[in-house]
C-alpha cells in the first residue's frame, strides 16, 4: 500500500487531486492507456505555455528592475 499511495501522491502533485484512481487501480495497473496518453499531452501543452510565460514575465522583470519608477520633479519657475 505505501507503494500505491507514494505513487498516488506523485501523480496528484502533478496532475492534480482526484486524478490517479481513474487511470490506475489499487496494484497500479493501467486502466486507460489512451486517456493517459491525452492527459500527459495536456499537461505537458500547459507545462509549455507556463514555462514560455514565466520565462517571458521574467525578463520583463529584469528589464524593469533597471529603470526607477521614481521621477524627479522638474521646476516649473
């Protein structure tokens, strides 16, 4: 059983709560080959998007950090 839940545990960490007993059963044998198969591509798809994202806010973040927000007050008289 501690091999069925570390491997439940895994599994939900990445593919979210509530997921693993409906690909796989007590013994960890697969249930659905395919189902697997399409789950791991949409995670990987958004794996992707969020990597790319990340990588794109960042070096938005380092850009930014070397400019101020801070203006000086020019006089007007």
């Amino acid at each position: 059983m501690d091999q069925y839940r570390n491997a439940k545990k895994q599994f939900e960490e990445k593919y979210g709560a509530g997921n693993f007993d409906c690909y796989y059963d007590v013994f960890l044998n697969l249930r659905n080959s395919e189902n697997l198969k399409r789950l791991k591509q949409i995670y990987g798809e958004e794996d992707h998007f969020k990597s790319g994202y990340q990588r794109k806010n960042h070096s938005n973040y380092k850009d930014n950090s070397k400019k101020s927000s801070y203006q000086e007050r020019s006089s007007s008289n």
